[in-house]
C-alpha cells in the first residue's frame, strides 16, 4: 500500500465505460509473466477521477476515467478480477478502502467481493518521460485512417522482427516534409502517404501498439491526438483524450521497399476489378479454403473473366471452377485469393497493373493517397 491509502477513500464509476477501459488495460497486460506485478494494473483515485495504468515494460498505458470519488488512494490490482465484477454490472460499480489494512472492497449490482492488495505500489515499474525528436497533432480520424489500411499487411514472422509493424517515415514521394506509413510481410505491401507535417523522424512501431492505436482511436472521433518520437529511434509516445500511451520503437531497419512498387502507367497487364466481383470471390475462395487450403486467383483481363478454381464444400469432385467478369487487357496473372480480397477491402473499384505475369501487382483505388501491392502466384 501507499501512503496515499492510509485514508479512506472510494471511487463509484459507470459499469460500461470502466468495463472498456479494463479492455485496454488486459491488452497491455501479460496473461503469462514470471513478474508478478506485471499481472497488476495501478489504479489512482484523485479529483473524480479514476486512472488506470498498465504496463509489459515495453509499452505504458494509461486511461482517465470519470468516476465519483471520496478521498486518495492509490493500490495494484488484478484487471481481471475487475473485469469480472464489471461485466454483471449494468450500472455502477463501486471500489472502496476503509483507511488501513490491505483488503479492498468491491460492489456491482448485487455482488459483493473483496480483494487483498499484496504487492506494494512502489514495486510498479514507471517508464520515463521524453523530450520528442519530432511530434504531430491531428485528429483521431487522420490517424486512424492510415493505420487501418496499411496495418492488415503487417508480418507475423519472427525471424524478420523488422517487418512487425508499420513504418512511420517522411515521405520520399512528397519531398520527406510528410509523413508516410508503410507495412508489408514480403507478400503484400500497403502504404499510406498523410498530409500531416513530419520531417526527418523515421521508427516502425510494433503491432501490439498498432492495434492499441485502433483501440484508443475512435472510429468517428474528431478529438485531438499528438503523436510524437525521440531522435535515436528508441520510443514513441500517443497522447489522446483520457489516455496517455508510451512504449518502445522496433529495433531495426525497415527494407528500401520503394524498389518493389512498379511505376504508375508501365504496367502491360491492367484490370479493372469490381467490389461486387471481388465479393462474391472471396465467399467462393473462404469456402474453399476450409477443405484445400489457400487458391490462386486468375485474373486474365484480355478474356473478360477472373478465375477461382477450389475445392467448394458439399459438391462432388473437390474441384470446381467458377468465372466472375472483368475487364482490362494483357496476359493472365495470379494472386492469392485470401490476399487479394483483403488488399482490395473497402472499395468499390480497384485497377490493377503488373509489368509481366511474374511481376509484382501494384493495385489503385479511389484513394489517391494509398498505394497496395501485391506479389503474383504461379497459375
């Protein structure tokens, strides 16, 4: 315990927002550590306000929360635990400490339950502030727009821990005075070119940040966020309404992926694909999938059509072959159907060009500003 719960306090706050929060903190919070603090979240009730921060000692996050509160204090625990008793509420839960000893009482809706708080809130492990090499302030939306379409090409391979995550850079495109996002797992490549103001920085930071990002980021909001990195490419910090997020930057150099990206306008194979088309491809190639494992797509735009053949659930012969339009001109090329739905997500549109059957893809959308790539698959 600290000295700061040597007096009474209590904190009663709404069941649904504390519940979301709690989401947040699980995240960052290990299920599997050797550090039993680590398994622990600190909870600070001050002003009608709850905070709550969790940490794996690469990542920081903490989240306010409006809450009605009586007194100080400041304990270690499980978010689990809390979560728990907030999911069977659908009003307020209620935590309070009597002033002395180590139990902590909880209440939501008709349950009762107490908690013993044995580790010392001094043992909770702090990550320094910095001063930011360069920082940026934008609205959620801006920010989270990038991230979504270039974060589904992140790689999951180890072995290339330098691909795991989204490569924040200035645009070489734009004269390096914007800022870029890029991803790629060696099959696939998305890249995101902003208006917002960046010069000079560059750092991949991991996924696990990523997809903290989308969490934080409300898909409609039009809050403020600031964004900011320290020069030696060592930590990162997203400040946004009611959380404060810090952590740790990808030790690692990030691929000079620009070689891959063919030329706009060089391609001799083009086609235009439609969402309808790319749709109704993905259900046949997901259907497939569950039997035979990933398909090639066919795509050959002199003849008008785009070509699955897979296996189809619930028919004889395990091979059936199914022809949806399209149009363009040049010589077949193959893609994998998984990644090809998932690149072409979100549009209504998409023109595609490679140099050769053999050539990488590059893949055009409504968007002026996304660029996606696409390796091809022997068909």
């Amino acid at each position: 315990m600290s000295k700061e719960t040597k007096t009474p306090w209590s904190a009663r706050v709404n069941a649904k927002v504390f519940r979301k929060a709690l989401r947040l903190m699980m995240f960052v919070v290990e299920t599997r550590t050797t550090i039993p603090v680590l398994s622990t979240i600190r909870l600070r009730v001050v002003d009608d306000k709850l905070t709550l921060v969790a940490t794996d000692l690469d990542f920081e996050l903490a989240v306010d929360v409006e809450a009605e509160t009586d007194g100080v204090g400041c304990i270690l625990i499980s978010p689990r635990f809390l979560d728990g008793l907030a999911s069977i509420s659908d009003s307020t839960v209620t935590i309070s400490h009597p002033g002395s000893g180590d139990i902590i009482a909880v209440e939501a809706w008709e349950a009762k339950a107490k908690y013993r708080c044995i580790i010392p809130v001094d043992d909770f492990p702090v990550m320094t502030g910095f001063a930011p090499g360069q920082e940026v302030m934008t609205s959620t939306g801006q920010m989270r727009a990038p991230l979504k379409h270039v974060m589904g090409c992140i790689s999951t391979e180890v072995t290339r821990y330098y691909l795991n995550g989204v490569y924040f850079h200035p645009s070489r495109d734009r004269g390096g005075e914007t800022l870029a996002m890029v991803a790629t797992d060696g099959h696939r490549l998305a890249k995101y070119e902003t208006a917002l103001k960046w010069k000079d920085q560059d750092g991949i930071i991991p996924s696990k940040a990523v997809n903290l990002f989308m969490s934080l980021l409300p898909a409609n909001g039009n809050g403020e966020v600031r964004l900011g990195m320290n020069r030696d490419r060592v930590r990162f910090h997203l400040f946004g309404d009611g959380f404060r997020l810090s952590g740790k930057m990808i030790d690692g150099t990030f691929p000079d992926y620009q070689r891959v990206i063919p030329r706009e306008g060089t391609g001799r194979i083009k086609a235009d694909l439609t969402a309808t088309a790319l749709r109704r491809m993905a259900r046949l190639t997901k259907a497939g999938d569950d039997q035979h494992g990933s398909r090639a797509v066919k795509i050959a735009p002199s003849e008008g059509v785009m070509i699955y053949r897979g296996g189809i659930p619930d028919y004889a012969g395990g091979l059936t072959e199914v022809s949806l339009p399209v149009t363009g001109e040049g010589d077949p090329i193959g893609f994998n159907a998984k990644y090809l739905a998932d690149i072409c997500a979100g549009f209504d549109v998409i023109r595609m060009e490679a140099a050769d059957s053999g050539a990488p893809g590059r893949f055009f959308t409504e968007d002026p500003n996304l660029t996606k790539v696409l390796m091809p698959m022997r068909v």
